[in-house]
C-alpha cells in the first residue's frame, strides 16, 4: 500500500474520532469541548482535500467542487458562530465524505490489518497489564481476611489460575479456528475494526471447542459497524460522573468504550473484567492496543465473573459498574450483575 495512502487513511481515523466527539459535544450543549475538538481536525480536513483533489484518478467517485463546498460551507457556519449549522455540516456532508474515502481505500488496497509480531508484542505487554490488575485486584480484599487460611486458599488457588491463563493467553492465534467458532473481524466505516462474536460460550475454560450441536452458533456485533468511537463516546458519557473516581467496566470488545471513558475521567481507576480469552487475543492482535500503556487502567480476566461477583459483594468497593450490554449478553449469568441491568430481560424477549 502506497505510503501517503496509508498515512491518510490513519490520518483520517483521528479526524473521524475528533468530528464525532465535536458532535456529540455540539449536541449536548457543550460548546467549549466540541470546539477544542474541532480545533485539532484542521490538518486532517486540509489532508483529505488535498489528496482527493490531486489524484483524481484514485479519487475519481469524489467531485472536487464538492469537496470545495463542504469546506466553504464549515467556514461560514464557523464564522457565524451558528453552532446548530455548524454540528448539521459535519454530521450530514463532512462526516460521510471521509467515510467515503476511508470505504475506497479499504475496498481498493490490501490493508495488513493483523501483523504476527506486534500481535506478540501486546500480548506480552496484556500479561503483564493482567498481572499488576490482578495485583491492584488482590490489594483490595478486605484486611480481616489478610493471613487467613481462606486467604492463603485463595492464594493458592490464585496461583493456578495465573499458569493456566497465561496458558491459553499464549496459545497462537488461529483465525480459521476463530472463524469456525463464530468470531470475526471487519472493518467499519471509519477504518477502525469492529468484531462479531458468538453469542453462547463455545469453548471450556482451556480454550478448546466444545461439542455442540450447533455448527454455526449464533453471533452479535460487540461495535458499530459505522463510527464505533461516536458510539464509545456516547457510551462513555452516560457513564461518566465527576465524582466518581473508580470505574469497574464488564466487557473489553475491542476497548473502545473503554478508552473514551479513560479520555472523560483520566485521573480514575477502571477496571475492565472480560470473561472470553479470544476478545482479548482479538483486541490485542486488531486495535492500536492502547489501553494496555494506560497506568490508570487495568484489565481482569475473569472466566466465570466469581471475580466481579466478589467485587460486587464487598460494599463500597465498586464505585459505579459500567456495563457494556453486547459483552453482558455473552458472559456468563451472574444475578448480581443482572440486576443491574433489570431490562435486560424484556429486551431478550422483544
């Protein structure tokens, strides 16, 4: 793939994620965010102009006066400080160009979208993300436990879970397998990944499949398949509350969730429980992996939610659960965290 192709379709990414956040902002009344973030897409607009106006050939689907219009029209709105005009510009005309552009590069160009080594590299840098959680996780159990023989039970037993998944964290990666289980990947709109997985357990706690009389279990999305960072913005802020300062998200997905809540509450502790190896084997193998250089966020591997129910259990512990409904429906069934989500129910049966 062409270098400056690649870099504007990485570019582009950022100038998806920054217009999408603007509006939501715009939306909400939040007028100084939304334009602190569109003050950091003027280099990304000026890219994509320049490069579909110079190769018309590539870009030959795109009308270069059209391209000029959107441009003159954000100009004006901007200048006239009509906000409402303004969100309406870069939602209907700015917002689907660049999705245009991001769908012809994808479409006409062989994007690496799963490299061997940096795949290694971050599930290196995720076991060790794993082991300090865990530490931090430990560090939380109640004093009047400490030195017990409950604890040291719990010790031990803590110890074999560590072998066996790292076990299973370094097993390869086999896309048939994971295709023939009912896992995918796919690029969205804006260039970022979405997933699909199945929507009933179909491996045992090592990993392999189990038998089953399904051949092809049934799979849901965990993201959009559109502007998956609009969607973890928005999901991040029904989330977010200013005193709140210690998170515990049920779901990993592919993070993005996960990272705008980092981006709304950065001095907070989040703490991400995922129940399936596979979405964290997938999230490290296809996203840029920056959760995991995140000090203030840490990720649990927690097969059976026993970890999350325990947390659950101590008062006061878990400031605010977040829960990530596509990774809820998927994990497995927990009273406690049902609970908190009493809709679910009549959801499922709609």
């Amino acid at each position: 793939m062409d270098k400056e192709l690649h870099n504007l379709f990485l570019s582009n990414i950022k100038l998806l994620a920054y217009v999408d956040r603007a509006i939501c902002c715009f939306r909400m009344s939040m007028y100084d965010r939304a334009l602190e973030m569109i003050s950091l897409t003027g280099e990304g607009i000026g890219d994509i102009c320049d490069a579909v106006i110079k190769d018309r050939d590539y870009f030959s689907d795109f009308i270069t006066e059209s391209v000029e219009e959107i441009l003159g029209k954000l100009l004006e709105a901007k200048k006239a400080r009509d906000y409402t005009l303004l969100a309406d510009l870069y939602e209907m005309q700015l917002v689907p160009f660049v999705c245009a552009v991001q769908e012809t590069i994808v479409r006409r160009e062989d994007l690496l979208v799963f490299d061997e080594e940096t795949y290694k590299k971050n599930i290196k840098t995720m076991r060790a993300k794993i082991d300090v959680s865990m530490i931090r996780y430990d560090a939380d159990i109640p004093a009047s436990e400490a030195g017990s023989e409950a604890f040291y039970a719990h010790e031990d037993e803590r110890e074999r879970f560590r072998v066996n998944r790292n076990a299973l964290l370094e097993e390869p990666m086999l896309p048939e397998q994971l295709l023939a289980n009912g896992y995918t990947v796919e690029f969205t709109s804006s260039g970022l990944m979405t997933a699909k997985a199945p929507l009933k357990p179909v491996t045992d706690g090592r990993g392999k499949k189990k038998n089953s009389p399904e051949k092809d279990p049934e799979s849901i999305y965990l993201h959009t398949n559109l502007r998956v960072v609009s969607e973890g913005f928005m999901l991040a802020g029904s989330w977010y509350d200013k005193e709140v300062q210690d998170y515990d998200v049920v779901g990993l997905g592919l993070g993005y969730h996960v990272a705008e809540l980092s981006n709304l509450a950065p001095s907070s502790r989040i703490t991400v429980y995922e129940s399936d190896m596979n979405i964290i084997k997938l999230y490290c193998a296809f996203t840029d992996a920056g959760l995991l250089v995140n000090r203030n966020i840490f990720i649990i591997y927690d097969p059976d939610m026993k970890l999350l129910e325990k947390r659950l259990d101590e008062s006061g512990k878990s400031a605010k659960v977040c829960i990530h409904y596509p990774s809820f429906r998927r994990a497995p069934y927990m009273k406690k965290l049902a609970d908190l989500v009493p809709w679910s129910g009549l959801v499922e049966k709609c």
